[in-house]
C-alpha cells in the first residue's frame, strides 16, 4: 500500500579497489545520502529541495540522479500519482565517495518505500543505474554496493552479473578526501584508450590475486593486490597531489595500502585495525593540511547491508 511519505539513507561507496577498475566496489559503514519522498497528486518527480550542495547539483529532476532513478521507479510500475523528494547530501560532489550513486539509489529505494514495496532490490539496480548513468556512464561498481552493501564484483550492470563478496574480518578503512574537486568526466579522460598486452595480464592478475585474498579473509594480501594497478592510477595520480607522500605516510601510520577511490580525489588506505585506521587518516589529512590544501577524514568498515528504508 502506498505510504504518504518515506525516507531512505544510501552509502557511500569506494569503487575499483584500486586495480578492479569499473568492476570492484565496497560500501562504507557511516556517510551517505538521505532522501525523503512525500507522495503528490501530481504524476512525476519535483524535487523539492536539495540540502549540503551549496547549490551545485541540478534541480530539475531530468538532470538529477535521484530525480532520474525516482521517476524510472514510477515509470516502471505505472504510478498515477508523483512524488517530491527532499534530498540532504551527506556526501561531498565529485569526491571519489561515490557521491551520484548515492543519490541515485536513495532516490530508487525511497521512491520504492513511497509506493509500497512493488519492486525487488533487483529490479531497482535498473532504476539507479539510470540515475547513474546521467553523470558517469553505465558502470555499477559504486551502484552495486550501495544498493546491495559489502564487496560486490560487477561483470555487468544487471542484477545477475554482481557477485557479492565476502568481507574479510578485520577490515578498516580510512578515507581522506583533499579539498580538491575532480570531475569523473575527467578523470576518465585522461585513461589510456588501449594498453599493451604485458599490462593487460600484469592487471588480471592483479584483479584474479586481490579476489582469491578477499575469499581467502586475508587483508594484507588484499591490501598488496589492491595497490598493483599499473594502468589507472598511473594515468590519474597527476590529478591527486601529494599521493606518493601520502602512501608513504599511511603506511608509516600502519596502513597495508593506500589506493584512489574511485575516480578521486579521496584516498582509500586499507588497515587491518581501528587504531592504524585512525592514525592513518590523522597522518593523511596533516599532509593535505600542511599543503595548504585541507582534507576530510573518515574512518569506518565495510557496511554489509546497502541502502535501506528509515
Ligand atoms: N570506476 C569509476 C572510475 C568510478 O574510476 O572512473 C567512478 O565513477
């Protein structure tokens, strides 16, 4: 039945995993996105109001990931009525924290709470991905663990094409996020269009080690095959300053390894106790600080579940 109103809070996410580029993601226990949606008589999404942007995120629901994924939502079960939703961004834009996902799959799973649960959590990974769509392109690796929670592998963008991973116990991460903006556009830009065959088997068997070390529970190794990207990072780190100085100090801290999540700029050090998680995003964001540059910190572990209803 149909609810007058409803509320859903959705993740943030790191997606590659430093060499799983576009099919590796996790969801963080913590930050994320909070959408509420009030049910209107009118057909169609209004967004009613957008709150933590500073003003940067499109209004029109047809340019907005939540507003696009809401209104795929209704589309797809032939709603007669609309709804308003009011969006509070409790991530940072263009920040590598999988910030449109977020969006997007709160504004699916609300949508769904609003009308009385008609969809399954799998037909709504269409609906996001929509949403999604509209601002990085049809990849699910920040839409498949926000959606689903824990360590997803995407092979597609459809429901039966994402694995969920185990999570290895211990895990910690510690997110710093430079007060720099990198757009996906560009960062996507700047990645090589074709790499040698040599990269191309130095990489899978990257992806291929840090899969066996997550089944295996074993986050050194996870943390060692996360950092063999030789093909992203390479081609993204002029876009991060200070990188090579903030692996070095992450791992002084007691890091396994630092890697960008996402597209950036926030680093992603993997630890394997709260403690070197906390010192690690202490060191970090005191480069950043020095630098004149400043960084948010974060610390926390994988969330297992994904977004849900409040
Ligand atoms: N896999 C994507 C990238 C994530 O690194 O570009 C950001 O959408």
């Amino acid at each position: 039945m149909p609810l007058s109103s409803a509320e859903a809070f959705a993740p943030a996410t790191v997606a590659n995993l430093g060499v799983g580029f576009d099919i590796l993601g996790l969801a963080v226990d913590g930050a994320g996105d909070t959408i509420r949606a009030e049910l209107t008589a009118t057909p169609g999404v209004v967004i009613r109001e957008i709150v933590g942007d500073h003003g940067k995120l499109p209004r029109d629901p047809l340019k907005n990931t939540a507003g696009i994924a809401a209104a795929a939502v209704l589309k797809a079960v032939n709603a007669s009525s609309g709804m308003a939703l009011t969006i509070h961004k409790g991530l940072p834009l263009a920040s590598g924290l999988g910030s449109s996902a977020a969006s997007a799959v709160a504004g699916a799973v609300v949508a769904n709470a609003l009308l009385g649960e008609p969809l399954t959590r799998d037909q709504l990974l269409e609906h996001a991905l929509e949403g999604e769509a509209a601002v990085t392109g049809y990849h699910a690796d920040n839409i498949a663990p926000c959606l689903y929670g824990g360590i997803t592998l995407s092979y597609g963008v459809t429901s039966g094409e994402i694995v969920r991973l185990p999570v290895p116990e211990g895990l910690h991460l510690a997110l710093i996020t430079p007060h720099i903006e990198v757009l996906t556009a560009k960062a996507r830009a700047v990645l090589p269009a074709n790499v040698p065959l040599k990269t191309m088997v130095a990489q899978t068997a990257g992806v291929a080690r840090l899969i066996h070390a997550i089944y295996q529970g074993d986050v050194a190794q996870m943390a060692a095959a996360m950092e063999t990207d030789t093909v992203v990072e390479p081609a993204r780190s002029h876009l991060i300053p200070h990188i090579a100085e903030a692996r070095r100090l992450a791992k002084e801290a007691g890091a396994l390894a630092l890697v960008i999540s996402g597209a950036g700029p926030t680093l992603c050090a993997v630890c394997d106790h709260a403690d070197a998680a906390l010192l690690t995003a202490q060191a970090v964001t005191a480069l950043y600080e020095d630098a004149g540059i400043g960084a948010d910190r974060r610390v926390g572990t994988v969330l297992a579940s994904g977004a849900y209803v409040i």
